[in-house]
C-alpha cells in the first residue's frame, strides 16, 4: 500500500480525507486546533449576513416532495440563528409541508416544532411575478426545487436576480448540469427530510458547502455531468431489472426481491418514498438524458416509457402478490447476476473515467441515498478486477447495444490504490499522533480490513500514539454492527465465533499496540458494536450529549465485541449496575451521565476536542488511565437476575447476563473465547431468529 504525499499542514494521510474534498482539512488538524474548520455560527453568518441584518432563506416549489422535506430539514437547523425561511410555491400546489408536520413533533415535541414552524413563512407567487412581500425578509439563498424543466429553471433564476442580483442559487435538480443551469447544484440525494445527503456542483470554495456542513448535514462534492451518483446507481439498478423482466418474463416483484438479497435495493422501491407517478417521470428522465449523452446503456426501456405517462406501479402491496416460493437453478442465478450486475458495473466505470467523485463519496453514496448493501465499489472489489470484466462482457453478449456506451475496463485497475482500498477508513499522522477515522456508521467485515490496514500502516510509519474517531463527514454517528453481517451466523454457529473474535482481536489492537489510543466519540450516538469498539482505547472522551448504549437486546444478539466483560474490567464494580442495566435495558444515556464508569471525559465540543489531543501528545490532564483487570472482581458484584418472562428479549437478557458472568469469571485472555462461544451460540437459537435479526434475514434473503 503505498503512502499518500504529506499536506501543506504537514499531516500525512493514507488516502485523501472527504474532509479535504469540502475545502475543510484533516480530521488531525481539527484535534490539533481544538475547534471545528468552521462553526455553524459563521457559516450562517457568511451565507446570511451577520445577526443584525440576517436574510432569509427562499425555498421555491417548496410544496413538492423535495421541497417541503428541504423546508423542515433546514427549517429545523436554522431557526435557532434567526434565519428566516420562505417556503414559496403556487397558489394551487398540494399542501406538501402540512402532512410532513406529525414528523417533525415526533422529532422535536410540540414546543420545538412549533418554534420551527413559526419561522417558516408561506408566500405564493403566479410563477412569472414574485410576491411583495418577499421583500421585507431579504432573501440572501434560494434553494430551487422547481419541475424538472430546463427551460422553465432557467426562467426562474431569471426572475430572481432580476430582483436580488446578489442572490445565492442552488438547484435540487436530479439530473441537469450546472452548466446547463447556469447555478450551482444543491441536489438532495434522497428527498425525505431525514436524509442529510447533498451532492453539490461548485464552482471553487463554497460557503453553501460549508453551512451545509456545519448543520450536520453531508455535502458530497461531484464533477459537473448529466445525472448525479445516485441516480446513475438507482436509474440504472431499475433499469438492469427491467432489462432481466424483459429477458425473463420474471414478475417486477419477483425480480425486486431477488436483486435486494444479492445487492441490497429494491430497485422499484422508489414509488413507495414518493409516488409511482413521481419516481416513474424522474427515473425516465433521468435516463433519457443520460442516453443522448451516453448512448444505448441508458435507453428507457418500453415499459418505462409507459408507465411514465401512466404513474402505474411497478407491483401491487404485499397483501396482493402470489405466494410463490420458488429459487433459481445455479444458471439462472448467474444469468440473473450478468443482466443485474454487467450494466452497472459499466455505468460505475464511466463515472470512475469522468472522476465524479472521491471514490469513498462515490461508494458511500450507494448505500446512503440507493439503499446497496454495500458500496458499488466495495462490491466491486469483493467480486474481482476479473470477475468485473466478466460479468460486463457478458452483459454486452446479450445486450449488444451496451457496446456503443462508454466501457473503461481500465478504471478497475485502481483497485490496488489506497483510494480504493481504503474507502471506509482512513489514517493521518503528524509523525507523532496517529488519527484514525471511520466513514461509515456500522461495523463490517469491510472495515474490520480497512481498519486493520490502517493500524498496520501507522505502525509501520512509527506512530505510538493514536486517536480513533468518525470522520466528521460522512459518520454523523455510530450504530453499531451491520446486521446483515450476522445472516450467516444465524444458520452457522462457526461463523457467528468467527465474526466475534475476529472484530474483538481488531478492536484490542487499540489496547495492546499503542503507547496511548484515545476514542473520540461526537455525533448524535454510539452504540453497540462501535462502541465496545471505542471502549479498547486506554481513554475514551465524548461530546456532550451524544448518547451512548448497547442496543443489543432489542434484536436480539448477545453482545460479541466483548462488551459483555471488556467495560466491567475497566470500572469500579460500584458501576458495575449501570452497567448491566445498559446492556440489559438497550437503553442509551448521553455521554455527560456516563463520566467516570463508562467514558473518561464528556465535555462540549470545544472542550472534548483539546482533551482528546492532550490524552493523545502526552500533556499534562487530570485523567487517570482506567486500566482492564486481568483478573476482575469477583462476580458476586453483579446485581442478581430476575426472570420476567419468555419471549425472545427475555431469553436474551438471560443470554447476556449469563455471558457476562462467565466472562468474568476467568482472566482476560481466556474471556474472549467464552464471549465468542456464547454470543455464537445465542445466534443460532430459536430467540435470535425470532427476532429484528432473523426476520430481516427472512426479509432480505428468502426468496
């Protein structure tokens, strides 16, 4: 693995951080200064004027689906600046804000949202002429999200900056360039309101970036080309099934389920999110353009074309579909995978050509916004640079037109780069402090090797020292593993010990390889198996107010990265309660109520950061190292069980409450056996199957 090049600031990094891409730095420069590149405050200040001239945000079209998710989203965030937000539409549109409400005070309370929708002022405008009254909340950003018509767009831009020639202008459209527009490109890569993915098109440095991401949202740069990553992923997922329906005769349903267990998505998921009639004109589009610009790989094919003028769902509800239970012969499974599989693969080349993103932004984009199971490019690398051109070619055999669209076989052969081997995890050092950075929310069998990667990188550059922390980015917080990582640990116990012990022998690398690890943990929460992970660090500090917990009782699993003794060996067994209520409750608490048993520091941020920094250089602080007994105390400690009852959380805390006496009860190096063995044997149980787990795995593999 080769080293990257040493930045301005003098950090070396593995591979360039999605932090750099925004224009924001390292994630070590952050610990370094103490504070964040740029605070919501300022980023507010410098879109929106300073708190005593503060102008509002426009959101036009703001009824729509995209619109009124947009309103809320920012709605939310900005309120507390005295950010004004106009929600503009046509006098005749649908009320889309209105029903997005009960969400908002489920999120919130009453009182909360209240005080956001009070913020929220509502104009109509004729389409030609804007509305007078706009004038009195100064608008300084208009956010677009107008139909999708060229000319229509570029009309209302003019509009606008006939009025206020300073505006800012950002376009949610799904698929025009920037160039084609004439503004920058805010596109929302998923229309609901919980959502916080942007793929922007700037030109340069860009404060709406910025603001973007000091709300806590995840703006993720792209080259200015017809279409964006996700839809280039979900268009064209849904139209390889409609390629196969046609080839097959295979029911859409049918075909959905079979493509979700082996890639992840439904690829005619998308009516269910916003209406058949929507997603059915938008993936149309979509592709179309993306035909005239790339040839035949794209066409819409006929059944599309129809149901975009009909609005016709691709298959009726649940209730409504034959049970037919039937599995595919081995070569009608490899058919079905190189009309599934071939054209994507090719599509993802051409945007691996056109550079349309850093390759972990590409990657993530997938499983955050197309609902992939993994990355495109993660799957990519699992298959092969072979098995890759196989599949493509094959492809091409049966739809020859996909020869006449752009094939760069040659992109592949960026999978022995860093960029690509590490498209979760990434490394940076000073020469003196190692930084550690996890870009994807939940544990899996790809971040347990990138993450090892990383750690024998930072070795063998001599790094002693080391902070492990979300990227602040991408991971806007840590849940925990990958359920579908457990799938085969249901029907195999061996695989249930080998994913236990393998992630728990990751994670003690933190404790075991380090002079000093310090877990930093901010972000809304970490739980589960993220956080057992942060607990193998000599310190762990945590931002207020983020919650901490082990959720592992609620689907059921029986916690297997040694969250079952590692954090008893660590505290006093005074704590040992709160502790056993932790895991058998699955409750979380914020951080500030876990000081002192569960985290070394819980602070404000600005205050966390230059802890986690002193810990990690060796200054002077008042912690002391908390270090994991050998030998606990005597299990006598533990609070007594009570039996409840029988269903399968139940079984569960009888489970986890009889591991973590059996783990403490012998020394250190003998209890990862005995927590690998018993959380691998609860999988395989009767209550695991029954539960979250196993009914997602009956959902996602059984066909």
């Amino acid at each position: 693995m080769a080293t990257a090049t040493e930045t301005e600031t003098g950090v070396t990094t593995l591979r360039r951080s999605t932090l750099e891409s925004l224009g924001l730095g390292t994630v070590l420069e952050i610990f370094r200064r103490g504070r964040l590149p740029i605070t919501r405050g300022e980023a507010v200040e410098r879109v929106f004027g300073p708190e005593e001239d503060r102008g509002a945000l426009v959101i036009s079209g703001a009824n729509g689906i995209v619109g009124a998710g947009k309103t809320l989203q920012l709605g939310s965030r900005l309120e507390a600046h005295g950010v004004p937000v106009v929600a503009l539409d046509l006098p005749d549109a649908p009320d889309g804000i209105g029903p997005k409400v009960p969400g908002l005070i489920r999120a919130f309370g009453k009182e909360r949202a209240d005080e956001i929708l009070e913020n929220i002022v509502r104009l109509t405008y004729d389409g030609e002429t804007l509305p007078d009254a706009l004038d009195e909340f100064r608008p300084r950003f208009l956010l677009e999200a107008i139909p999708e018509i060229l000319e229509l767009k570029k009309a209302h831009y003019e509009l606008f900056r006939g009025r206020y020639p300073d505006l800012e202008i950002r376009s949610v459209t799904s698929g025009f360039p920037a160039e084609e527009l004439g503004v920058g490109i805010a596109h929302p890569a998923f229309p609901h309101e919980i959502n916080k993915v942007w793929e922007t098109v700037e030109a340069g440095d860009s404060d709406v970036r910025e603001l973007l991401w000091s709300l806590g949202l995840i703006p993720i740069p792209v080259s200015d080309d017809w279409s964006f990553v996700l839809d280039v992923l979900f268009c064209g997922m849904t139209l390889a099934a409609l390629r196969y329906h046609r080839e097959s005769s295979m029911p859409y349903w049918k075909i959905d389920k079979l493509v979700r267990r082996d890639l992840g998505p439904n690829p005619f998921r998308a009516h269910d999110a916003i209406g058949a009639k929507g997603a059915n004109f938008l993936t149309w589009s979509c592709l179309h353009h993306l035909s005239q610009e790339y040839g035949p790989l794209f066409e819409p094919t006929s059944d599309l074309v129809e149901r975009k003028e009909s609005g016709q769902d691709w298959y009726p509800p649940n209730y409504f579909r034959p049970l037919v239970d039937w599995t595919l012969e081995p070569s009608e499974e490899e058919e079905m995978r190189v009309w599934t599989h071939g054209p994507v693969l090719q599509m993802t080349s051409l945007m691996l050509r056109e550079e349309r993103a850093h390759l972990s932004h590409l990657n993530i984009l997938g499983e955050l916004c197309a609902q992939l199971r993994n990355g495109v490019l993660a799957k990519m690398r699992r298959l092969g640079q072979e098995r890759c051109r196989e599949l493509v070619v094959a492809y091409q055999e049966r739809h020859p037109e996909a020869k006449e669209s752009p094939w760069h076989p040659e992109t592949l052969e960026r999978m022995e780069t860093p960029e690509w081997e590490q498209l979760y995890v990434n490394a940076e050092h000073d020469g003196t402090v190692g930084v550690v950075t996890l870009g994807r929310e939940s544990y899996n069998w790809d971040v347990d090797a990138e993450l090892n990667r990383a750690l024998d990188w930072l070795r063998a550059e001599g790094i002693e020292r080391v902070i492990l922390t979300g990227d602040f980015h991408l991971a806007t917080q840590l849940v925990g593993a990958d359920m579908a990582e457990f799938f085969p640990a249901l029907e195999d116990e061996e695989e249930g010990r080998r994913v236990s012990e393998a992630w728990t022998e990751t994670a003690r690398r933190f404790y075991d390889e380090f002079a000093v690890s310090v877990g930093f943990v901010h972000g809304k929460r970490c739980l589960g198996g993220m956080l057992e992970l942060m607990l193998h660090c000599h310190y762990l500090v945590a931002v207020e107010g983020t919650r901490l917990g082990f959720p592992e009782v609620t689907l059921p699993v029986v916690p297997g990265m040694e969250g079952c003794h590692w954090p008893f060996r660590k505290a006093d067994t005074s704590h040992w309660p709160r502790l056993l209520d932790l895991l058998l409750s699955g409750r979380s608490v914020p951080a500030e109520d876990g000081e002192g048993w569960l985290v070394d520091r819980a602070a404000p941020l600005d205050v966390a950061l230059p802890t986690a920094w002193t810990l990690a250089t060796g200054g002077d602080h008042d912690l002391e190292r908390r270090s994991v007994e050998e030998r606990a105390p005597g299990v006598e400690a533990l609070p007594a069980f009570s039996e409840v009852g029988r269903d399968e959380t139940d079984r569960a805390r009888r489970a986890i409450y009889d591991t973590v006496r059996d783990a403490l009860e012998v020394p250190l190096p003998e209890a990862l056996e005995r927590q690998s063995r018993r959380s691998a044997g609860f999988m395989v149980s009767e209550a695991c199957r029954g539960g979250t787990v196993g009914k997602a795995r009956r959902k996602t593999m059984e066909v």
